[in-house]
C-alpha cells in the first residue's frame, strides 16, 4: 500500500459476518412473537407479505428509509392497528427482532484480523443497517460506530464517511474502507476519496461499470499483512 492510513472502516453485514441468516432468524423470532401475542395479525399476514408491507411502507415514507429501525418499527404500528391492537406492542415485537438480530456468527478471519489491527489504527464501523456492535459484543474494538440512521443516509451517500473522518480529525485520504458491496462500499469509498478494500467471500464477478478496488482478497486475512501490521 502507498500510504499507510491512520484509520479503517469496516462494514458489518456480510463483510464480518453472514446477513441473510441473521435476519431471517430475526423475523422468524419477531413473528413466533406476533403468532403467540397477536395472531390477529399473522392470521391475516404472513412472513413474506408483512415483509411486502415494510417495503409498501419504505416506499411511501422517504424519511424511514435510512432507518431500518424505525421503518419495522412504523409497520408494526400499522399492524396494529390494523388488528385493533395496542400500538404500544411494536416497541416490545422490535426488541425481540432486536435481540435476535444481534446474535451474529462472526466470520473466522475476523476476530484475528481485528486483534493484529486494534491500537495500530483507529477503527471504525459503518452500516447501512440497524446492527450495533455494543450488542453483538464487538463494540471494543471500535473507536467510532456510525450508521445510516446517526446521519440520515445510506452510502454510497458519503455521510458516513463525512461524519467517520470528522469525528476523529482524519482526511478522506488517510481512510481505508473494507467491505463487501462494489457499490455501497468500494465505489462510495473511492468517490469520496478514500483506499478501498474488496472483501470478495462469494468469488463474485466485479461489476464492468465501477471502478476497481485498490485492494481484494476473498477474507480480511490478508489485511494486517497489507498494511503492515
């Protein structure tokens, strides 16, 4: 690498560990929840068409979209009422989507790729979705935890990276980003001036129209020897 950052940011889902699972464990919990406490509601709905109302939601509501969160969250409200229930129930059927979606399995290579990192550079988090590393128990190794909710935008938008760098005095230039979507990751990191790294576990084909990252490997393993540490 031609220069050495002070700073690496990670993204979360699928970069240190399985998404799709996670969440699809998370919403098999939230409805046994729903099934057992309101059933008025998945007499009428099932999985996939609450997931379509979500979506329904999401699409009406432009100020939800950055907060997955809070877009569950208002179409649980809508259930409600919709079956007659209290509103109040989807702030208790959130947590339980909650506390299953924060019971993540992290990929091998992470744990010892953060260990060999920690205290040479600044790290930092950056999710587009609604995970927080205090609640999958990785919090310490992160400086800075920033997500689409905490600036109002997803990347590729680059608040993320704006508030990342701002909050620890660094430059665009003195940041690499690790993760795992050429869009939302590489592509937003490179646009807005920071290293890139492509973390490829799924042997993908790199999309003809983006550019490059400065760097990929099929793990994060190659990473402490890339930057030296």
């Amino acid at each position: 690498m031609n220069t050495t950052p002070r700073a690496i940011s990670f993204d979360l889902d699928d970069t240190l560990w399985a998404c799709d699972d996670v969440i699809g464990r998370a919403e098999e919990a939230l409805y046994g929840w729903l099934q057992r406490n309101c059933p008025r509601i998945t007499a009428e709905y099932d999985l996939e068409a609450m997931r379509r109302v979500r979506m329904d939601t999401a699409a009406v509501r432009p100020d939800l979209q950055a907060d997955l969160t809070r877009l569950r969250h208002e179409s649980l409200v809508w259930h409600a009422r919709r079956a007659g229930y209290d509103t109040g129930l989807a702030d208790a059927a959130v947590e339980v989507f909650l506390d299953e979606r924060h019971r993540v399995e992290l990929y091998p290579d992470v744990h010892p790729v953060l260990e060999r990192l920690v205290g040479r550079f600044r790290l930092i988090a950056l999710t587009n979705g609604n995970a927080d590393v205090q609640r999958t128990g990785i919090g310490d190794w992160f400086e800075v935890a920033v997500s689409a909710a905490d600036v109002g935008a997803p990347k590729p938008d680059p608040a993320m990276f704006e508030r990342a760098c701002g909050s620890l005095g660094i430059r665009p230039g003195e940041l690499l980003h690790v993760g795992d979507d050429p869009l939302r990751d590489v592509h937003a990191a490179r646009r807005f001036g920071a290293r890139a790294f492509w973390v490829n576990r799924e042997g993908r084909e790199w999309p003809a129209d983006l550019r490059r990252a400065h760097h990929e490997d099929e793990t994060l393993s190659a990473l402490p020897d890339l930057l030296g540490a």
